[in-house]
C-alpha cells in the first residue's frame, strides 16, 4: 500500500500464520497505527489479515488465481468503523467506500 510509511514485525511465526505486525500508514497529513496479524497464508496462494486500529477493524484477503492471460490478484476486504466514524458513515458511506476504492485501483 503505498499509505503505508513504516512495517514493524512484532511476532514472527514459522508458517506465517498468527505473526503479529505493526503497520504505520499515512495520509492527508495524519498518520494512523495498525495492529495486525496474518490469519491464513498458503504460499504463492493467498494470505489474509486481521487489522485493528484506532479508527477501524480490517479483515482482508488476497488470492492469487490463474487465468488465461495470466495471474489475477483478487482482494476481499470487510472495513467496520469504529466511533464516531460509524456514524459518519451512514451518511457518507458511498463516498468513503468510493475514496477506499480508488485508492485501491491506483495501487493495483
């Protein structure tokens, strides 16, 4: 992610899964902390994340699939908001969802 300023490990685990990590992103001049930890891993597969901030909760998942034309990297991602940006989000829910997105476009 190209938010993301600074990754710290804080638990290494031998298969990947239940490592524990610190994610420092940065944007609009702010910067936010996220705890994280890999929930599922199968290698040159998938890897999928828990992610806890201040602000939000973020599970994601990312698949490799093979295609015709090649390689397809597929994200499924569940973003909770956490007070008072719960709230906001029911008013602003389509532009947050639609900033969210474009973001994610822009990196992929």
């Amino acid at each position: 992610m190209t938010s993301v300023s600074k990754t710290e490990i804080l638990h290494q685990t031998a298969d990947m899964v239940g490592t524990k990590f610190r994610e420092v992103l940065g944007e609009d001049g702010g910067e936010i902390e996220m705890l994280g930890v890999i929930t599922g891993c199968v290698p040159d597969k998938s890897i999928s994340f828990h992610l806890d901030s201040r602000v939000n909760i973020v599970d994601v998942e990312y698949c490799l699939e093979e295609t015709d034309e090649g390689v397809r990297l597929v994200e499924d991602a569940t973003v909770r908001w956490k007070f008072p940006l719960n709230v906001l989000s029911f008013l602003m829910g389509r532009k947050m969802r639609a900033g969210i997105m474009r973001q994610t476009e822009a990196e992929f």
